[in-house]
C-alpha cells in the first residue's frame, strides 16, 4: 500500500489497513518458490519425454513432435481439471501449474465445466475464454507488432 | 538424458520467474502469463527464442511464454511466402494444435465432468 494511496483514507480506514496488513498470512515465498521449481520442471521433463516418444515411434521430427506432446499434456490436464485433482496440485505448486501450457489448457476446461450450469452455448461456449482469452488477446497482438516491426526491419535492408 | 535435465532446469526456472510475479510484484495469474507471453514474443521477434527451445527443448517449448514465440514465428514464416497478408493467416499456424486441442478437449471435458463444489 503506497503512501499516497493512504492519504485519500480517513484516520480510521488508515488504522484498519494497518490491521489488515499485520492479519494478512505471510506468504512463503522461498517455499514457493521452490515448489513452482519442481513442479514446472516434471511438467517440462514429461512434455520433454513425450516428444522422445514421439520423435522414436511416431516418425515425428523434433520441430513438429511438439503438437503432439502438446496434445497429450491438455488431454491429460483436461481429465484432471474434470475429476478436481488438478485444483489440489495448483494449490501446491502455484507458478508452476499456472505457466505450463497445461495452465492454459486448464483455465479453458474449468471455465468450461463451471458455467455448464449456465447452458452449454452462453455458459460453456461464451465463458470456456474468460480467463484464458487475455492470454491469447496479448500474444496476438504483440505477435502482430513484432512481426510487423521486423518485416519493416527487413524491408529497410537491416538484420 | 541431457536433453531431461535441461528440460527440467530451464522449465523450472521459468516457473520460479512466474513465481516471483505472483508472490514479489503480487500480480494476478493472468497479468502473469500475459506477460510472460508478450515477453515470449518479443524474444521470439529478436530470434532468442529458438535458441532455447534447441537448447532446452520442452523446458522451453512447454511454458506459456512460448506461445508468444510460435505466433511471430507462424506470422514471419508465411509472411515470407506470401508477403504481409501471412501475418495474418500464419499467426495461428504453429499455435494451433494448442489452442485447437484445448478448445475440443475443454468442451468435451465440460460434456463429461460436472462442476466440483
């Protein structure tokens, strides 16, 4: 809380936000940190063994064996998003579950599953994007810019 | 083998990255991974990205930040063959199996499962 921001607070308000500051749980971020470490790296390293797989049975190359893995991992997140259990392990390894494309692939199924009870066309259809979509709004637009500034790049006869 | 352990580290780190976004700077999940992606973007647009994915593989190619690298990298591959115009139909190109396969997958997990408490 900014000093600023606790000018516009009357005395009391002033008094409580200290409260409510020593009250807040500390939050562990070594602990965390750790965490998120060892999760989203297994989840790296079996996305990494499902390439292998891939590549070695499935005569994939090593730029494309990465569709399928991708697959594999959401398909996978998917029935775990479904039967609550990838809610327990979000829980425990934070960043780790978030950053992963599997993070993604969950936010999209258990918008999807929630809002069922809204009818399948406004409640899973209309609320499946609701947390991921700013994630696909902003790599959109910034790849749309940044393509553009390179091609101009090029074009100018640079890089 | 080297290949796992540098799967493990860099898509760790990454993570750890994500981490201290959510618990230093106190941002959301989303202004975490949207950062994340914009920043993938951008070290795709400089050509850092594919760098790391030959260096870590699925370290690499797994976290969120990489779907911002795939689009530049489908925008400028079919920019290439068909002038402007493939920014916007190679956008999608590479990111497409992810975004296709949470959206079959999403839908038929919310036919299948019903909402948890």
């Amino acid at each position: 809380m900014s000093s600023q921001k606790n000018k516009k607070l009357t005395p009391i308000q002033q008094e409580y936000q200290a409260f409510a500051k020593e009250r807040e749980p500390k939050k562990r971020v070594g602990r965390n940190i750790l965490r998120a470490f060892f999760i989203g790296g297994i989840i790296c390293t079996i996305g990494q063994g499902l390439q292998m797989i891939f590549i070695k049975y499935f005569n994939f190359t090593q730029t494309t064996a990465g569709n399928p893995a991708t697959a594999i991992l959401i398909i996978a997140t998917v029935i775990l998003t479904g039967i609550g259990a990838y809610h327990k392990i979000a829980q425990f390894a934070g960043a780790g579950t978030i950053i992963p494309v599997t993070g993604f692939a969950n936010t999209v199924a258990s918008a999807a599953i929630e809002h069922r009870s809204e009818g399948f066309v406004l409640g899973v259809g209309g609320n499946m994007f609701k947390i991921a979509g700013p994630v696909i709004v902003y790599g959109v637009f910034s790849a749309f810019v940044v393509a553009l500034i390179k091609i101009t790049i090029q074009w100018l006869g640079g890089m | 083998m080297e290949k796992f352990f540098w799967a493990f580290v860099v898509g760790g780190l990454i993570c750890v990255i994500g981490q201290i976004m959510l618990d230093v700077f106190r941002l959301t999940p989303a202004h975490t991974t949207t950062t994340l992606v914009v920043v993938g973007a951008i070290l795709g647009g400089l050509g850092l990205y594919d760098p790391l994915i030959k260096f870590a593989g699925a370290g690499a190619s797994i976290p969120i930040c990489s779907f911002g690298n795939a689009l530049v990298k489908g925008a400028l591959a079919e920019a290439k063959t068909y002038g402007l115009i493939g920014v916007l139909t190679g956008i999608f190109e590479v990111t497409s199996a992810g975004i296709s396969s949470a959206i079959i997958f999403g839908f038929m997990g919310a036919l299948i499962f019903k909402p948890k408490g």
